[in-house]
C-alpha cells in the first residue's frame, strides 16, 4: 500500500558552536555521524532511520513554544522505555536535568538542555497512557 509520507524523516536543531554541538550530542546521547560539515551536522541513533541534523546559526533560536496555562512544550522530545536510567545517566553526563514529571495521563517525562539552552523532552510512556500500545510494537531494547 503506497502512502503520502511514513514517518518522521529529521528533526532540525539550531546551534551556535557545530563543533561543541556535535561533539555534545554525540558523547550524550550516543549519536552515529552520518555527515559533518560547518553548516550541519547529520546524526542518527544508531539502527534507527530519523536523523538529528544540528544547523548553524549565528544566534540561539527558540526550540519550544509556550501552551495554554504558561507551560513551555519542545517541539520534540525523545522517548525513553526507563525514565528513571535515563534521567540519572544524563545527570553523571554533566547534562542540566529538570525533575522527573509524573503526568496524569501516563506519561513520565523530563526536559534538558543542550549547549546553546535547546530544550529536549525525555518521555516515557506508561502502561495507562493511550499511547502505550502503539510504541510497545515498535520498542527495541
């Protein structure tokens, strides 16, 4: 069956510094380097086909937007099947971590920052979220 699009092809980071950046997102989050250059650096979680692409810029850009009731979203979060592991292996990375939020809806999440101040979401989904089932067929651990 042919469709219109399948998936998430990349996700777009603004970065003030390609080198710290880079070297950053490799050393934290384990990132393979599909392609280096001083404008943009293409990374991918190893085994899996979404690229990370940090691009240049000359100044910090806004990476979240801000929701009903003052809460500030990240346009991207990346998914954890162990929020707790994930959390404190960022922690003795030297990443800055907020808290770990316990949201009603079954989801556990928390936000780090990168070099420039990019706000990353981290989320687990939990068994009494509705999304649950559909990323239980396509976890790998």
């Amino acid at each position: 069956m042919r469709k219109i699009v399948s998936k998430v092809s990349g996700i777009f980071i603004p970065v003030t510094n390609m080198r710290r950046s880079a070297e950053w997102y490799i050393r934290v989050f384990e990132l393979e380097i599909i392609e280096h250059s001083e404008s943009c650096t293409g990374l991918a979680f190893p085994g899996e086909a979404t690229f990370l692409n940090l691009w240049k810029v000359d100044r910090p850009q806004p990476t979240q937007f801000e929701a009903i009731g003052g809460y500030k979203i990240p346009y991207y979060n990346f998914e954890s099947f162990d929020i707790e592991f994930s959390h404190a292996s960022l922690k003795e990375k030297g990443v800055e971590v907020m808290p770990i939020v316990d949201d009603a809806g079954g989801v556990r999440y928390f936000d780090c920052l990168d070099p420039d101040g990019n706000l990353i979401g981290i989320v687990e989904e939990l068994p009494s979220s509705i999304y649950y089932p559909h990323k239980q067929k396509y976890r790998r651990d």
